[in-house]
C-alpha cells in the first residue's frame, strides 16, 4: 500500500511539473572548448563571458585550492571554490535521491534547477558522459528547456560545436544521478547566481599559472615511463623523479630550488619561454632506458644533459647534484642570453658544477676540472683567451684541445673570486651585438691592456689552487 501511494506521489508530481513546464533559453552564451580535464572550469568561464568579464577556463582553474601537480582539472569541491571565489552564490551543491524510489528525488532537483532557468539563471551539473558502461563523470552547462521537444539545452565543452546541444530529458535524468551508494544517489548542481557588481577581472600575467603547470602534467603523464615517478613543481620547472618521494622532494627542494633562486638573484631576470621538465632517474639502467623511452635515443653522457628541443634536462642523479646545477643554468642563459657564445655559456655552467652559497651568493668552488688544467698549463698547452673566446659553437665542442671546459670554467672561477663575474656577465649582455666573442669586454672587466702577460698571471693563479 505504501508502494502504490509513492509511485501515485511520484506520476502525480511529474504530471504536474510537465503540465507547466514552458520552453526557455539563456541566449547568447558563448562556447568555449575545453582544455583536457578542464570541463568545469570552461563552463563557468562560458557563463562569464556571458556577463562580458574576459575571465578564460585557465583563470577559473587558478582561483581554485587544487594543486597544479596533481596534473587534473577540478573536481566538484575545488570548482565550487573557485566559483564562490569569483562571487558566485552556489549555494548547496551536493543533493540526495532517496531509495527505494530515487526518481523523486531527481525530479525535485530537475524542477529545482527549471526554476533557475526561468530566472535566467544556468547551473553547472556533474553527471556521467553517456549511458555507455563506465563513463566519466562530466561538467556540463545548462542553459535551457524545449517543453515541445522535452528536451534539456546545455553547452558541451568537450566538443568544439557544442554550443546549444540538446538531449531529451529523460536521458539527462538517467545520467545525472551519481550512483556511489546504494541507498541513495548524489546530484551534483551548481547554479550561477552572481553579484552583477562585482565581477571578476582577469588579471596580467607574464608567466607561468597553475593552470599551465596542470595542463603540463596532464600532458606529461601520458609519457610516463613504467614505474613509480613522483611529480613536483619547482617554477619553471618540473622535477619528475622515481627515487623514494621524500627523495625527490629533497633534490626538488634542496637542489633546484635553491640553486634557481640564487642563479636568478645574480644572474637571469627572465624565466624559460617554455615549462622545462626535469627528470631524476634514480641510476644508470634507469637513466639509459628510461631516455630511450622518452626521447628515441641514447644519451651522450653518464651524467646527464639538457635538450633544448625536448624541453628538457635529464639526469643519472646517482652521479650527484652538480651535473644537474651545471645543466640548469643553460634554459636560463638560453632565455636571458640566447647569443651567449659556447665558452662563456660551458663556462659559467661548469662554474657551478660544485658550488655552495656564501653571503646568501652562489659560488662555485675548485673541482675535479682543475688537474687536467694544471697539467695542460705545465705543458703549455693552454689556448691564448682570444683563441678561446673566438672559437665558434662547433670548435669549442668538437675541436676541443682538451682544455675548453676547463680554461673557461677557471676563467670564470678567477673572475668570481675577484668580484667581476656578475659585472663581466652584465656587461657582455649589454655590449654583445659589438663585442661577440666577449674579449674585448673581458680586457675591459679585467682592466688588462696586455692579455698575454695576464694569462701568465692567471696561470700562476690556477697553480696555487688545490682540489
């Protein structure tokens, strides 16, 4: 008897809603495709730009709490975050269809959300992608109703046409109801109620936004090698490792971290063009395979290297920490000095190779460089500086006598321990288009008419020095 009267409630209260049920429409919204994983956020941006903000789905991402290295979109609770951010009054969000008789439930919150839509107002609702088995759940914005047709208007953002896109109503109800009890169904609704007076301003940005590093991450996890990579974001970088995480986390924090924040207190003012990516692989096999994997190809060296065609600086991290320093600098000299000659770019690299901080300053220290050099000065078989500074890209690296990495590395090493590195640098940015090579700003840093007699004092200078 109890049955029989609910399901008397339940034809009843449809019989009613659809009798008055009128069509109506929210014109003129437009469509916005999303980015992948991004379905919420290009609904609300949608709505926005209704309301003539330029607010795109990137800005709604970035004013929500997820974080960018998860590599997904937002997620109910973070995308009601971000929309109460912006001044949407959502209100409850999560409601319950009661079993044993569930559709009661969805029809009051379909007549909930037809109420709206005679006000003028659109509801973000997350329901699953289609009937067919297993679909994702999904952001959708519904702007109107056809009573004629029985049938919900809504923009898809995962179509590029999908502006106005119809389904019937009783499809719609089928696939809102997210069925993760079995006592009841969860509907998730977000009406867009906005305070007309205070809406949202897109703000300027010249660099990087969480919205990119998640969109990176998204992207970069469909690469992922086999095994278990832990992912961190360490502006402008992404570090990607499969040692232990609080491994990872370590080098992330305590390496790249540090060595990015004084690099650009010294030296660079500008980022990458490009998010980086930096892989940390734990050993030799795995640095072997692993870069095969990622890149078609074996690498040239055991340490590590950076590419700048793949984005990307990939380390056999078990070699240590300075490889990967030295490889940093280079996406910054790339940005900040794209004309820097080989010899100054290897350099200041290598300078840093083994390093430390004092007076809150990065420094390199003497390494594993200087006996090849001293050896070569004994022998006299150390380049003159004009030699070194004019060779071209493919001279310093292929018609190396042995000794470029190291002159230019010690060059550097004497200019900073006599206080002129950061001037030289600052000075041969500024003059390069007249002085290519930087000889001629290094004579004048220097102070130094006779270049020959000070190559003999610098000489005498890398002599003292002991590793």
């Amino acid at each position: 008897m109890k049955t029989y009267t609910t399901l008397l409630l339940l034809l009843a209260l449809y019989c009613h809603a659809h009798a008055e049920y009128k069509s109506t429409l929210i014109t003129d919204v437009p469509h916005i495709k999303q980015k992948p994983d991004f379905c919420g956020e290009a609904c609300a941006a949608m709505y926005l730009q209704k309301l003539g903000t330029k607010i795109d789905q990137d800005d709604v991402f970035n004013l929500s709490t997820l974080d960018a290295s998860l590599g997904r979109g937002c997620y109910t609770p973070e995308l009601a975050t971000s929309l109460k951010e912006m001044g949407f009054k959502v209100g409850r969000i999560w409601y319950k269809a009661q079993g044993p008789n569930f559709n009661i439930g969805i029809h009051q919150q379909w007549n909930k959300l037809y109420q709206d839509l005679l006000r003028g107002t659109p509801s973000i609702v997350c329901m699953h992608y289609s009937d067919e088995p297993h679909t994702t759940e999904h952001f959708r914005l519904v702007l109107g109703y056809d009573a004629k047709k029985d049938t919900v208007i809504y923009h898809e953002p995962a179509e590029k046409r999908g502006a106005y896109k119809r389904m019937k109503r009783s499809l719609f109800l089928k696939l809102w109801p997210l069925k993760y009890k079995k006592n009841y169904w969860t509907l998730i609704r977000m009406p867009l109620v906005i305070d007309s007076q205070n809406l949202p301003v897109k703000k300027a940005t010249t660099h990087f936004t969480k919205a990119d590093y998640a969109q990176h991450i998204l992207q970069l996890k469909k690469d992922l090698p086999r095994g278990k990579f832990t992912i961190l974001i360490e502006e402008p970088f992404v570090v990607i490792g499969d040692e232990s995480p609080s491994k990872v986390k370590s080098r992330a924090k305590n390496t790249v971290r540090w060595a990015v924040n004084l690099l650009k207190k010294d030296y660079f003012t500008k980022d990458p063009d490009h998010i980086i990516n930096i892989w940390l692989f734990k050993n030799r096999n795995s640095y072997m395979k692993n870069t095969y994997h990622l890149f078609g190809k074996r690498p040239g060296t055991p340490f590590g290297y950076y590419s700048y065609s793949d984005r990307a600086l990939v380390m056999n991290i078990s070699t240590g920490g300075g490889t990967l320093v030295h490889e940093i600098v280079h996406p910054f000299m790339h940005a900040n000095f794209p004309d820097c000659p080989a010899w100054f770019n290897e350099g200041l690299a290598s300078l840093f190779e083994q390093c430390g901080e004092r007076n809150k300053r990065i420094v390199g220290f003497t390494n594993w460089r200087l006996r090849g050099l001293q050896i070569a000065i004994t022998h006299n078989e150390v380049p003159s500086f004009k030699t070194l500074t004019g060779t071209t890209t493919y001279q310093f690296y292929n018609e190396d006598p042995g000794t470029n990495y190291s002159q230019a590395r010690y060059l550097c090493y004497y200019l900073q321990q006599k206080g002129l590195l950061r001037e030289f640098y600052q000075q041969f940015t500024k003059n390069h288009k007249k002085d290519v090579s930087g000889y001629a700003t290094l004579q004048k840093v220097l102070e130094e008419k006779d270049m020959h007699k000070f190559k003999t004092k610098w000489q005498k200078f890398v002599q003292k020095l002991q590793y």
